[in-house]
C-alpha cells in the first residue's frame, strides 16, 4: 500500500512562510503526477500545484508566483514552498499521488495564516 506523509504545516503571520514536505513510501518518478491539494472549511478542495513524471508543473493562479512545487527523488519526498502567505491559504493541505487510475492521499498538514 502507498503511503504519504505530510509534514511542515503550523501557524505563520501573513507574509510569511512555510515549507510543506510529502514524504511517498515509494519513488516518486514511478506516479504520473503528485500534487497539493488544499481544502478549507466550507470549500471543496482544490489542486494548488503539480509536478508531473517530466517535471513539468502546474499551478493555481491564486498561487503562481508564490508557491514552487519541487521533488527530491532520493528522498522521495515532494516539497511544496509557499511564500508570502495570506489568510485565503489557510486549509488543510493533503498531498495526492496518482498512478493510472489508481490516486493515493496523505492524511494532510494544516496551514493557518494569521493577520
């Protein structure tokens, strides 16, 4: 069974910033893609960024230019940077990793961001 791992959420003041790390029981360069996703209450989650088996990413437009998603194959580990933080980034962040048709998720890492 695949397991993730996130790690890396907490409290910071708007402006700030945090690391996320997701951490896969395997390689990484054996999914399609790996993405963050994010879900506050009372909203449905949403897909903050991707790194697909080539590299390539994709970003929300509420993020792009704040957050980098980045892997570290050896380690097996996804991270994902997010700068300049504001109270709309406030959520649970899970990671995902997919494989065919086949989708894992993480138990997810809480993000408050406060004024």
């Amino acid at each position: 069974q695949v397991q993730l791992v996130e790690s890396g959420g907490g409290l910071v003041q708007a402006g700030g910033s945090l690391r996320l790390s997701c951490t896969i029981s395997e390689n990484t360069g054996s999914f399609n893609a790996i993405g963050w996703y994010r879900q506050a209450p009372g909203k449905q989650r949403e897909l903050v960024a991707s790194i697909s088996v080539d590299d390539t990413t994709n970003y929300a437009a509420s993020v792009k230019g704040r957050f980098t998603i980045s892997r570290d194959t050896f380690k097996r580990t996804v991270f994902l940077q997010m700068n300049s933080l504001n109270a709309e980034d406030t959520a649970v962040y899970l990671c995902n990793a997919r494989r065919g048709y086949r989708s894992y998720w993480g138990q997810g890492t809480q993000v408050t961001v406060t004024s």
